[in-house]
C-alpha cells in the first residue's frame, strides 16, 4: 500500500481510471453482445439499426484510450461485414 502522499494520490487515481474503463468496456460489450444476438437470429432491420449505436460506442471507447485504434477498427469492420453478410446468406 503507498504511504507517501504522491502515491496515495496516485494509487486513488488509477483505481478511478480502472473503474470508469471497466464501465466503458463493459458498456461497449453489452452493445456488441446485443448487436451480434441480431445477426445470429438473421434480423437485418435490428441488426442495421443497432449498427451506428455499437460503431459510436467502439470509437468513443478507443478516443478515450482503453482500446487501441487498430482493435476498434478491427471490431468496426467485422461488425459491418457481419451485418452486410445478413441479407447475401439468404
């Protein structure tokens, strides 16, 4: 445990930091677990409207730093391919 005031100060605020980005990441899973729900059930209209909330809430989370840019794009890309994939499956 830190004893030195700085560290203390320090110590507060990492735990702050990893708190708000469990609740930023979580968040971001909750929309991509809801997203892909719909594209495994093959609804194209909940699935496309569902879309631009998840994109939003990947990059919010990369602008703020707890993923990097690449995974966001990554997860952007697959997202969309999977979703455009709906309507070609059937």
């Amino acid at each position: 445990m830190a004893t030195h005031k700085d560290a203390i100060k320090r110590a507060r605020q990492s735990d702050e930091r990893r708190l708000r980005n469990r609740h930023y990441r979580s968040q971001m899973r909750k929309h991509i677990k809801g997203l892909r729900a719909a594209i495994d059930a093959g609804d194209a209209d909940t699935a496309r409207a569902l879309l631009p909330g998840t994109v939003s809430v990947i990059q919010h989370v990369c602008q703020k730093g707890i993923i990097h840019k690449r995974n966001a794009a990554r997860r952007v890309s697959r997202l969309a391919n999977a979703v455009n994939g709906i309507g070609a499956e059937g």
